[in-house]
C-alpha cells in the first residue's frame, strides 16, 4: 500500500508527491499556430512539431472555423478521404488526443473522423480506436488510447459529411504497465512532472482564474491519496475529494483557484 500527500505553495502552486515520479511526459503537442496553408491542393507544411501533409485540408483561421487560438485545420470532402498526416515518427505513445467539431459553413454537418497509426514510416496505415462523430457547433476532445511501444506516425482521416475542424493534437508518451502504483499528473490535460509550478499569471483582484488538476493510476495495484490541501495564502483554494483510493486507470479531478483579494 502506497500514499500520495498533496500540498500547494501560497505563491506559484507547487505539488509534491511521496510516490516515486512518473517519466513519462507528453511527448507532442501541436496547436496549428505555427504555421498557414490556404489552398486545399495536397501539400506538406512544416508545423512547431515537424512537417506535416495536408491531403484536401487547409490550415486557417476564417470565421467558420472552429478553432483554439488564431487557426486550426480543416478538411474538406471535394476528394476520397481527405487527411492530415505526421511526416516523422515518435518514439512510443500511450494516448491520443485532438479536438474536433463540424465547421461552421455553408452545408457543413454530419462529419466524421478517424485515427489511424503506422509503424513503417507512413507505407501503411491502420485504423485506431473507433470512427468519431464530429459534434456541431463546439470543438470536443476525443481521447484514443493506443498504447504502442515501437516509432509511429498518426493521421485524422475525415470519413464522411461536410468540413472538419482539427486542432490541439497530442501524443502522450508510452508506458510500462507497473505492479506497483503509479501517479500520472496532468494540469489542463497536458502530463507533467510531479514536482510542478502552476503559474496563474496576471488576476485582477476581485477576478479569479482556475485551472484542473488530474491524478491517474497507472499501475496495477491501487494508489491511495490523502491530504489533498491548500497551504498559505488563502487567495488560492482546491475543490475536490480530499482523499480517496484509485484502482488501475482511475482519475481524481481538482480544480485549483485563484481569487486575489
């Protein structure tokens, strides 16, 4: 049996953990900021993360596109399974997630996407997870566990209705199943360490800004938390279950905030 005790900073919120850290990081996260394609032509464009190719898909930032930021991609359905694809390889992946949503023009609806994977370079592909419904109006995170040891490469694949938005892809990094508890850390979705500063950046008083927190067991036996708690300055609070126990692949949520006064 193995205990986590939680405590936060009253400055930067910090959290330490008695477990051993997890180290394994999210591996890639793409938002489609670092770059503009504005033609629908086959191409490749070389994103923060490394060169991607974009079959029947675009990458900007119009009213109807559904869209995080400045711009997000979009696929069209003018040809057979239109894409958009990793040009390189990572090493392993455990999760991955992106966000999508039908687009907001003329007879857009109806659009449905899949992942796919390959593990020789892009030579072949295989589905991954199951077809998603695209939701109307607001982008939605879709999470497909795939759990591959080996390099691989994925692709969105739009299988059917009309234009797609894509946006905030990541791959979270492999892996191995421990007897042991394990603690996977996410803030805001995004893995990280679990001895980790959380900067709220600029609040007004009188204003508050939040942000989540989520514990995950990943290893086999159960991982028991306690004294999940706030310590100093009281601006900052934690909501949620205090203490708690988390078998194989269960989550606790807390969401911190911050009210200045």
């Amino acid at each position: 049996m193995k205990h986590v005790f939680c405590r936060f900073s009253p400055i930067l919120i910090l959290f330490f953990i008695s477990l051993a850290p997890l180290t394994a990081y999210g591996q890639l996260f793409e938002d489609f900021e670092g770059a503009t394609k504005l033609s629908y032509e086959p191409g490749s464009v070389e994103l923060n993360t490394g060169s991607w190719f974009f079959y029947e898909a675009l990458l900007r930032g119009d009213d109807g596109d559904r869209k995080f930021g400045n711009r997000s991609a979009r696929l069209r359905h003018d040809r057979p399974e239109p894409y958009i694809a990793m040009e390189f390889d990572v090493d392993g992946a455990g999760d991955v997630r992106f966000y999508h949503a039908n687009s907001n023009f003329s007879n857009d609806g109806g659009g449905k996407v899949q992942l796919q994977y390959s593990i020789n370079s892009g030579g072949s592909w295989m589905d991954i997870g199951p077809e998603l419904v695209s939701p109307p109006s607001v982008l939605e995170l879709a999470t497909v566990p795939v759990n591959i040891s080996e390099q691989v490469r994925f692709r969105i694949v739009k299988t059917d209705g009309g234009r797609v938005n894509i946006d905030n892809f990541e791959v979270t990094a492999f892996e191995e199943v421990s007897e042991d508890p394990r603690l996977r850390v996410e803030i805001d979705g995004a893995i990280t360490e679990t001895e980790s500063t959380l900067d709220f950046g600029s609040v007004l008083t009188g204003s508050d800004a939040t942000s989540n927190l989520t514990l995950t067991d990943s290893g086999q036996d159960t991982l028991f938390y306690s004294n999940a708690a706030v310590a100093g300055n009281m601006a900052f609070s934690l909501d949620g279950e205090a203490a708690g126990a988390l078998a194989n692949g269960e989550s606790v949520s807390f969401t911190l905030t911050f009210a200045p006064e």
